[in-house]
C-alpha cells in the first residue's frame, strides 16, 4: 500500500491505473478509522479494481467552536487498517497543498442544505462540497463510497455530482452500529462510559418511531413529540433537531410514508454532537 501526500502523485497515480483500464473506487473519510469506515473500504473493493482511501481532516467545513484542534487523529493505525483491508492507497494531503495560499474557491449545494446540520452548521456543507470536488478531481475516481449515517451528506454529494455532470458513481452504505445499536462515529470516542449510555438515546428514539409509526402514528408533529420526550429523559442531552424528511428531498413533511426519514442531532452533555437517522416505514428500518 502506497500513502501519497502530493494532489499531483495522487493525480498522476490514478491516471497510470485508468490507463492501463482499471477502475478507481475512493473512500473519503477525515480518519480515525473504526469498523463503518472499514465497511465503506470493503464496499469500495467490491466495485473497482483500486481502492483510494482519503485521510482529510477538512479545516473548511468546521465552523468556529467546533472540534478541529480536537478530532481524533491517528494516522499510523489508521494506515495499518486500510492495509489490512486491501487498500491501494492512502491518499493523505496536507492543507497547505488543499488549500494553498490565495485560495477563494467555494462549491456551494443550495436547497438541500438548508434543514438538518445546514441550518445548525451555517458553511458546513459548502466546505463538505468544495473538499469532495477537490478530491474527485485529485484522484479521478469512477466510483466513491460514503456511509448513510450522514445521510445529509450523501444527499449534497449526489446533487453536486448531478448538479456539475460529474463522471464518479456515488454510493451510499448503510450504517454500521455497534452491538447495542449505537451508530459508529469517530466522535464515540469522546464519550466517556455514561455518556456512551446515554447517547444510546438515539438509537431508541428511532426504534420508538419506527414502532409507533408500523402502530399507525403517522402525524408527524406527534411523532416528533414522543422522541423529544424520550430524548430528553436522559441527562445531559440537548437536542439540535427531530426532523420528520423526505429522504429524496430532505424536505420536512407533516405525515409519514414509505419516503419518511426521521434524522436526529443531539449533544451529549454539551461536548459531543451526535447524528443518527433512519427510514420509518421499511422492513430494515435503516436508511
């Protein structure tokens, strides 16, 4: 496995495996590898003949407060796994070389950002958006892999990607959750073992939506009380949003259907913020 930090070998690279016919798959991620980054990795292998993983902590899509100096970074282990995994190549790019000096380009995805972590992250998605054009440019990817867990994301990636004609097939991965249901994340590792208890609370929440809404609760707005309510019985919570969505348009509607997703954003005791989200009216239950 090869770890490249220069856009231009990482460019270069693609090109000499397109040339030879082989197909490019890319794995964004900002690191601090667990079991759902792994999954998108194996998802990725499935689908191309060379796995390009990313490993970009994005300065531009945090905003001021949030965790930059803080989230997690381990860049050897990180390394270990994807080699592990059959990774071609980490492609690890240094900000300066993102982002050089003089640097005032800015993709913005208008509509669909403006509920959810777009309302509450003002700019969050502008840098989401330029950072993924930049690396499906950098490494010339037919194919990328992100998870469903920032089903938002998901959403803003496949519009740009309409939006500006892009040639990369984006795929979206369901959620992978640890044993009691908690959706993995880097930032579970923040939690200390309380907490970890308690943002359980997501994952609850859903299934109590899920359940009422097979039961015949389809108002919305009812729904929407009964997981504050659950929600907000734990200590230490604060809700950021209980979303009733169009899952295609990421709309808010008033009635569930088979197109319903409830997303949610909460923090754990003022520290860590949380997402999870979920199909209401599916078999599996997942988005």
């Amino acid at each position: 496995m090869r770890v490249i930090h220069s856009p231009a070998e990482m460019t270069a690279w693609s090109r000499e495996q397109q040339a030879s016919g082989l197909k490019v798959a890319l794995v964004p991620t900002m690191g601090y590898f667990h079991d759902g980054h792994l999954s998108l990795m194996r998802a990725a292998a499935g689908m191309a003949d060379k796995v390009v993983v990313s490993l970009f902590v994005n300065p531009i899509q945090f905003g001021p407060g949030e965790d930059l100096e803080s989230y997690p970074r381990y860049m050897d282990r990180d390394c270990r796994l994807a080699e592990q995994e059959g990774v071609n190549v980490v492609f690890a790019p240094h900000s300066s070389e993102m982002y050089p000096d003089g640097f005032q380009t800015t993709v913005s995805v208008g509509r669909i950002t403006r509920h959810l972590c777009g309302r509450s992250r003002p700019g969050h998605f502008d840098g989401v958006a330029t950072v993924v054009t930049k690396l499906f440019h950098i490494t010339r990817a037919n194919a990328a892999v992100f998870g469903e867990k920032d089903y938002q994301q998901l959403a803003v990636i496949r519009r740009l990607v309409v939006d500006l004609d892009m040639d990369v097939a984006v795929h979206g991965h369901p959620i992978v959750r640890e044993a009691d249901g908690l959706a993995m994340s880097s930032r579970n590792s923040y939690l200390d073992r309380d907490e970890r208890q308690t943002a359980l609370c997501l994952y609850e929440s859903l299934a109590l939506a899920r359940r009422a809404a097979a039961s015949g609760v389809l108002e919305a707005g009812e729904l929407a009380s009964r997981v504050r309510e659950h929600i907000l019985s734990r200590s230490g919570t604060e809700i950021d949003y209980v979303s009733f969505v169009d899952y295609r348009t990421l709309e808010p509607v008033d009635r569930i259907d088979a197109n319903t997703l409830l997303a949610l954003a909460v923090k754990i005791n003022s520290k860590v913020r949380l997402i999870d989200n979920s199909l209401l009216l599916t078999e599996e239950g997942a988005a």
